[in-house]
C-alpha cells in the first residue's frame, strides 16, 4: 500500500476549498451583475465547482502518485466541515415552502452532498491523470493502444460496414415510415376536406429529400435483409465442423452495444416528447398571455397613456397594451359560471398575444364597435374551426341558432341590442354557456354599491361578439374579454387600468427585459411580472417530471454500462497472458489501462451513437405521423415532440461518461496483473 502524501491532501484541501468559496462567489456575482435566472445561476455556478473538482482530482493524481483515493477522501471531509460552517454562517434560504431558511439538516445534507461531489469528482479526475501515467512517467500516446483494442474488439472494415449499416437502416426505416404515414394521413384529410388540407402529392414535393430519404433506406434494408439470406444460406450447406464459433466476449460486446443504444434511445425519446408538452403548453400560454405584466403596487394606474410611449421605447420591447382584470359571473338563462373578466384593446392586443388569430367565429374589432355584431343573421363559423377535431358542437350550435335566432333575445329591440356592448368568450365557456355570436350573456360583479345588508352585486347585458379557441382549456373556460372603456365603467375604475400587458423580442430574457422596462420608468411603484413567474407552479412541475423521468431512464444507460463492465472483465480474463506478455516485454501499467479504456469507451460511443439515430429518427416519426391523441382529454390532437440539440449532447455526454467510468475497475485490475505470476503458472 501506497504512503499517504501529506502535500497532496493539503494541496487538495486548499483547491477544493477554493473551488467551493468561488461557487460562491461567482453565483452571488452573477445574481448581483447579471440578469440570469435562478436556474441558469445554478448550472453555471455548480457546473464551474464541478470542473474545477475534476481538474483538482488531476492534479492530485501526479502529486500522489496514483488515485490519491484517500488524500481526496480526507480533503472531501474536511471540505464538507469547512463547507456547513459556512452555510450555518451565511444561512441560506430554505428549499422549503414553509420555512425562510434552511435548518441544521437541510446544512448537513447540503455539506455532504459537496463533499461527497468533490471525493467522487476528483477520484473521476484522477482516473484521467493515472490513465496518462501519473504513477509513472507521462504518456500522451494512444496509438500503440487503439491497435490492441482494435484487435481485440476485431473491428475491421467489414465490421465498420456492418456497425454502419446496423446504425442508419433501423433509423431510416423508422424515418422512411413517419413520411409514408404523413402523406397517408394528409391523403386522407384531403378526401375529407377538400381544399382545405393539402394533397399527398404536393407533400411529396415539397419534401422530396425526405422522400428520397426514405427510399434509400428502404433500398439498403433490403439489400441488407438479402446479404443476411445469403449468409444464411451458405452456412446451412457447411458441416458442423467446418462452422467457426463465435467467442462469448463478441456476444457479449454485441449486447452491451445494444442495451447502450436502447438506453439513450429511450432517454432521447422521452425527453423529447416532454420538451414538445412543455413548448407547447409554453407557445398556447403565450398565444394568450403576453410576455409580462408591468403592474403598479397602488390600485391607481391612471397614467398609463404617458407611461406607454416610454415603454414601447425601451429596446427590447416589441408591443405593450393596457388591460383590466376581475372576475366576476356570466349567465345565459339559468346557466351561471365564474369567469375572469379582461378588459382589452383590440387595436393593440395583437401586438401582445395571440388572440385576434384565435377568433373561430365573430370579431375580436367588434367589441369596440358593437353595432357591427350581426341581429338577424348568423355568424358563421371560420374554416380553420373545422380543424380543431371538435366541429360537431360548432355546427350544432350553428344550426341551433340558424333555426331560432331570437332565441336568447326575445322582447329584446333590435335597437336595444345593437347597442349592447360585446363581449368574447372562449369556446368552452361558449359550450357551457350554450351560446353564439350574437347572443346576450349577463355579467355579474360583487363589486356593486353598498346596501343596507351590504354590496349590492352590478349585472351588465352583453352581446357574444367572437368566439375564441387557445388550444388550453382552462382559458377556454374562464376567460372573457371585454373593451377597455367597458370595463373602466362597468367596474367604476375612471381612467385607471389594472396594467399593462408587454411582449419582448426575446421570450426567454422575460425577466430581464421586465427589469429593464421598470428601471426605465424609475423604479417604485412599477413593478413587473414574466411569463414563468405568472405560471412557476405549473412549469416547475413539468421540469420536475422532466427531471425524473431523466433519471429513472438513466438507469437503463447505467444497466448497459453494467453489460460494459462483465464484457470487459470477461476480456481481461480471456486476454491474461497476452497481457502477462506485454507487461514482460516492458509495456506499462497505464498502457495496459489504456487499451481496455479504449475498448469500453469504443463499446459506449458506438452504443450512443446507434441510440442518438434511432431517437432522430423516432421523433421525425413522431413529428410526421403525429401519434393521435384525443382533444377532449389532452387539449391538443398529437403528440408534440419538440428534438433540442442541447439536450441529446448532454444524453450523449451522460452515457460515454457512465461508459467511461464502468471501464475503470477491469481497466485497473488488468494493469495491476504482474508478469512474474504469469511466468510461475506457465
């Protein structure tokens, strides 16, 4: 057993403790400097100590001689020591809801968990500096190595063939399938609705690299299947005997390729799919909300007028419009249900959100003008209507009010209505309230005059003037929208608003333009609330979920790595006095490490990349054929996939480094193996 080195506990104590001080700091800096989110502020930070650890387990390496397995552990202790007495003085907030701060046992845990990140990191480190040599003299060459490995694996060019062919035709034909669906499905559609959906033939056109795609792997799935027939064929005529056997470790090699490629194929898929949920629950928020709400922390907003000149002129602003927010009760006979009432501009309310390219029936104009909403005749409902999967309401609904149009508004004057204020409502609400286009819908507030028993509620008659579709059902059924001067009187607000809504160029940088805007209106009493603010509840879910799911699917990459790690302990064994003879003819511990590092780490890049295919090509199948969902309980008609480059790097790097360090204990024991005791067996 190895000395412990004094010199290099300490030097690793100082630089881990250093590294932990500079998370520190570098998070406070960027929180203070930048305009970050907590979440980019934790990756940055924590992804900096990380480095900084694996460096330092590095550099141990050539100071001790080795792992330094116990230099680190001892710094890793301390470091967690030094680490909760500077959490316990700093008294950072809580992770929990109920409390301000965290307590002993959220510090305990807290300073473990760096200490244990700081021993497993720097032992990770120092396998890199080993591997170079760091017990002997350094050896940057790979070469000598990678030819062994490449033996040993029996990688040639009709095995690079046959990897390659393995590795594009699954995907192709899984790519080849989603363009065939696709065309199908709009073959379909274009039977069914004419002019409305386009041909499969002009599909075709417009996608003819996909189609020539397609063709190619179909071509080469055949070819391959024949070249497979044949090789059949011929080893059936051959004699028992004369068949040569396949080693146990090619078997094994084969599999662990396989539960590696199934691992990230898994993992890539599935967090695609939650990525295209959470763009488009992002995408209908946003088609509805704006990007921010600039708020005042006084009830009194009348000087928004002058106040929205200075806004839209702040870079980074795109639009910006006023708006008022109750709630209050609609009614159509004895039908009731709460809504939120918003009080919008039409002339500027498509420069925030959405909601003029929501309109399925009516427009949003005319409730500034209500004199426009039909009487006597019915709005019809638009064509994209009949693509939301749900048209037979639409229709009833229409037909319902094209047989009896005075229905909901008998002994009413035309005069009477023309002069009804109008009012949206969305296609839900619409359903529930078994209203149309031109119908009269009462609103009720609680906020009337006072009584002698107390408030006395207000009620207003107003005329459905649109109807919208957002695609997210709870704003389909709670929301309503009215115009601003409507709402001002009906609410008795004067000239004052509740706020005003802002989009930004930059959907992802909410936050800090919303500081910017308030910093250029001075400050106190503005104050400004984004997107992800508005909605934390229901995003922070979808990141958890996300988040778990990750590694519940990691677990399969990490099984694989398991099939990598008895592949290659099965190799030592099979390759023990190859390895007693080159370590006798003068090769070094940290060359024989080299070569079965190599072979695992070949294993897991092959894997990976085979898996990274099949998960393109599974979301490309996804994205063209578009898995039907039903609208009525998921609120959207296929399945969103959403393939973010950023994310299957990181599956990627994930499953090479889970390769990697399953590499590390057969790599070791075969370079500790001593060519005497080899000599004495023989």
């Amino acid at each position: 057993m190895k000395r412990f080195v004094w010199r290099a506990a300490g030097v690793a104590l100082w630089l881990q403790v250093s590294a932990f001080a500079g998370q520190l700091a570098l998070r406070h800096i960027l929180s203070s400097k930048s305009l970050l989110s907590p979440d980019a502020l934790l990756f940055v930070s924590f992804g900096a100590e990380a480095v900084a650890f694996l460096l330092i387990g590095f550099l141990v390496s050539f100071l001790a001689g080795g792992f330094a397995r116990r230099e680190l552990l001892v710094s890793a202790g301390i470091l967690a020591v030094i680490a909760f007495a500077v959490l316990h003085r700093m008294k950072p907030p809580s992770f929990s809801y109920d409390k301000f701060f965290a307590d002993t046992r959220e510090l305990v845990i807290w300073s473990g968990l760096t200490g244990v990140g700081a021993l497993l990191l720097g032992l990770w480190g120092a396998s890199f500096g080993v591997l170079l040599g760091a017990a002997e003299t350094p050896d940057l060459r790979f070469a000598f190595e990678a030819g062994i490995a490449r033996t040993h694996l029996r990688l040639n060019r009709r095995t690079a063939a046959m990897l390659v062919g393995l590795g594009l035709v699954p995907p192709g034909l899984l790519f080849a399938a989603g363009v065939f669906a696709r065309a199908y499905d709009e073959t379909v559609r274009s039977r069914a609705l004419g002019a409305a959906a386009p041909t499969s033939l002009s599909s075709v056109r417009g996608d003819a690299a996909a189609v020539i795609l397609s063709a190619a792997a179909v071509v080469a799935a055949l070819f391959l299947a024949g070249r497979w027939l044949q090789a059949r064929a011929q080893l059936a005529h051959l004699q028992p005997g004369q068949r040569r056997k396949r080693p146990a470790t090619v078997v094994m090699t084969a599999i662990s390729i396989a539960g590696v490629s199934v691992g990230v194929w898994a993992l890539t898929v599935v967090l695609s799919v939650m990525s295209g949920f959470e763009a488009d629950l992002k995408k209908k928020i946003l088609g509805t909300n704006a990007h921010a709400l600039l708020l005042k922390y006084s009830s009194d907003f009348s000087e928004w007028k002058s106040v929205m000149p200075k806004v839209v002129s702040v870079p980074g602003v795109a639009g910006a419009s006023p708006f008022i927010l109750n709630e209050v009760i609609l009614s159509q006979g004895q039908t009731p249900t709460g809504a939120e009432l918003k009080g919008i501009d039409p002339e500027t309310a498509g420069s925030v959100n959405e909601l003029p390219r929501q309109v399925i029936a009516g427009e949003l104009s005319w409730i500034s003008d209500p004199t426009q909403i039909p009487v006597r005749e019915t709005a019809k409902p638009r064509d994209k209507a009949r693509l939301l999967g749900d048209d037979q309401y639409l229709q009833d609904t229409f037909e319902r009010k094209e047989a009896h149009p005075d229905e909901l508004a008998k002994g009413i004057p035309p005069e009477t209505l023309q002069k009804m204020p109008g009012i949206c409502v969305g296609k839900e609400m619409s359903h529930a309230l078994r209203a149309w286009v031109g119908d009269v819908i009462q609103v009720i507030t609680p906020l009337g005059d006072m009584g002698p028993t107390g408030p006395i509620p207000r009620s207003k008659s107003f005329r459905v003037a649109c109807i919208l579709y957002s695609g997210m059902y709870e704003y389909d059924s709670k929301f309503a929208y009215i115009g601003i001067p409507e709402a001002q009187k009906f609410f008795r607000m004067g000239e004052s608003i509740t706020g005003l809504e802002l989009k930004f160029k930059d959907v992802d940088a909410a936050r800090a333009e919303g500081r910017r805007v308030v910093a250029a209106l001075g400050g106190f009493p503005y104050r400004a609330k984004d997107w992800a603010e508005l909605n934390r509840n229901l995003f922070s879910a979808l990141k958890l979920e996300k988040l778990a799911m990750a590694i519940i699917l990691t677990f399969i990459v990490l099984v694989a790595c398991f099939n990598i790690l008895s592949t290659l302990i099965m190799l030592v064994l099979e390759k023990t006095k190859e390895i007693y003879i080159l370590k006798s003819m003068g090769a070094r511990d940290s060359s024989v490490m080299k070569i079965f590092v190599l072979e695992g780490l070949v294993i897991g890049a092959i894997g990976t990349a085979m898996g990274l295919l099949l998960g393109l090509a599974s979301c490309s199948f996804i994205e063209r054929f578009g898995l039907q969902l039903d609208p009525d309980v998921y609120y959207i008609s296929n399945l969103p996939v959403n393939v973010d480059s950023g994310q299957f790097v990181m599956v990627a790097f994930i499953a090479v480094a889970l390769s990697y360090l399953a590499t590390l204990y057969p790599a070791t024991k075969a370079s500790r193996l001593s060519p005497v005791d080899g000599l004495r067996e023989d």
